[in-house]
C-alpha cells in the first residue's frame, strides 16, 4: 500500500510546481533565485512545519521563509535572542498597553501551536521573538482589522508579519 497524504516535503515540491507560472513571468534571474530561496528555506524547517497542521501547504511554506529570514536578520543586526523572561516581560507590556495587539499575539500563537510545540526551545524562543515584535509594532487600529484576517486566514497575518519585519526598527526594542 501507498501513502496516501505526501510528505511535507512532498508538499512544497506540489506547491513549488504550483507557482511555476509565477516564477516563469519573473523578470530577473535574482527574482528568480529569491523564488527558489523561499522554498529552500521552508525545506529547513520541514520536520517543524509539517506539525503546523493547516489545510494551505503555502501557510506553513511561507512562515517558515519568514521565520529563516528573521533569524539571519537577527544574526546580521549582531542581535541575540531574548531570554524566554524578557519574551514574557515583553508580551506583558503589550497586555497592558496595546490589549489588541496582545490578543493578535494569543491568536496567532494558537494558530501556530502545532509548530511552536514542534520547535526546540531555541527556535521556539525566536518564532516568539518574531511574533511578539511583529505585534508590537502595531496601533490598535491596524491589531483589530488583523484579528479579524486571522480568523480568516493565515496567509493575511503572514503577509502582515513580512510587512512589519521589512520595515526598519525605529522604535522596537532589540
């Protein structure tokens, strides 16, 4: 007997071959290369994001690229990962003083259970660090409308985390 669901790893392939058509009308060879790179980076986080458990093979696809990249910004920026007590200290302050935010936080931790719960504690504090940064930097405004996409979708909250973490740091804490 076969397998009857493919691998994750499987799966990005499938979804790779999806967006052919995609990466064919790309202009440059660098896009190309960049179209590549998100793939591969998604392939070093297989065994964790097959634990992801959504329906969308892109989801997951897309926040591994996402995670893989805000750990080599990190790493460029000479920055060290928080310490799971300043993650803690920091998720407190957006209780207190952005609700919406902390609720965007809460939300978006229990759509990724499944990878947080699959990722060691080192990579798990980093996903933290990204998810706590990315609702920091919001107004209430911006955290309600998101709240409302991520009962929706994961793909609107991941697009929304690409945008806050391209954006320079001006007034987040490292």
């Amino acid at each position: 007997m076969g397998r009857s669901i493919p691998s994750f790893r499987h799966l990005i392939e499938i979804e790779r071959l999806n967006w052919s058509g995609f990466k064919k009308e790309l202009l440059s060879k660098n896009d190309k290369e960049a179209f590549n790179t998100i793939f591969e980076n998604a392939k070093l986080y297989t065994q964790y994001l097959s634990n992801a458990n959504r329906p969308v093979p892109l989801e997951p696809i897309m926040m591994g690229a996402l995670f893989h990249n805000y750990k080599i910004l990190l790493k460029l920026n000479n920055e060290s990962r928080l310490s799971k007590d300043l993650i803690l200290k920091r998720v407190s302050e957006l209780e207190s003083e952005k609700p919406l935010a902390k609720t965007l936080f809460d939300k978006t931790c229990e759509r990724w259970r499944g990878l947080l719960y699959a990722l060691h504690e080192d990579d798990r504090e980093y996903l933290l660090r990204m998810i706590v940064d990315c609702c920091t930097s919001l107004d209430d405004d911006v955290a309600k409308m998101i709240i409302n996409k991520v009962l929706e979708s994961n793909i609107s909250i991941l697009f929304f985390f690409l945008s806050c973490l391209a954006e320079p740091k001006t007034d987040r804490e490292n």
